[in-house]
C-alpha cells in the first residue's frame, strides 16, 4: 500500500488509487481537499518544472501562525 502522507496529490492520482489505499490516505487526502492544495496533474508538474515548493502551516517560536504557501527552492 502506498503511503502518500509527504507528497503532493493529484486528482488524477487519486482516480487511480485502489479503494484501500483511498481508506489509508483519507485523513491527508481530505487535508488537501478542503485546504485548495489538491491540483491537477499538469499543475503539479508545472510547479516541479519552476521549481515551486508548497510550505505547510505552521507556528512560529513567538507564536506567530503562518499559513501554508508556495515557494521557490
């Protein structure tokens, strides 16, 4: 079974998931839905070809919240 927890998912990818491997990856599969990080598999690409990272949320050390982005590497 495939893990996906690191990666980026595509709608296509997720089209050809068997139904236990959707089940494994629910909770991140979801994650990436409802927060508008899932693309399409052209989209994914394009952000590997420019180079184009995506940053999860996180806190920082004062406190401060940042909100998930893409960045350049």
């Amino acid at each position: 079974m495939t893990d996906l927890s690191k990666k980026i998912y595509t709608f296509e990818e997720i089209k050809k998931m068997k139904p236990e491997e959707v089940r494994h990856n629910q909770k991140k599969i979801l994650e990436e839905f409802t927060s508008g990080r899932m693309m399409h598999e052209s989209e994914a690409k394009a952000k590997v070809q420019t180079g184009e990272i995506h940053v999860k949320s996180y806190t920082r050390h004062d406190g401060t919240k940042v909100s998930d982005y893409y960045r350049s590497i």
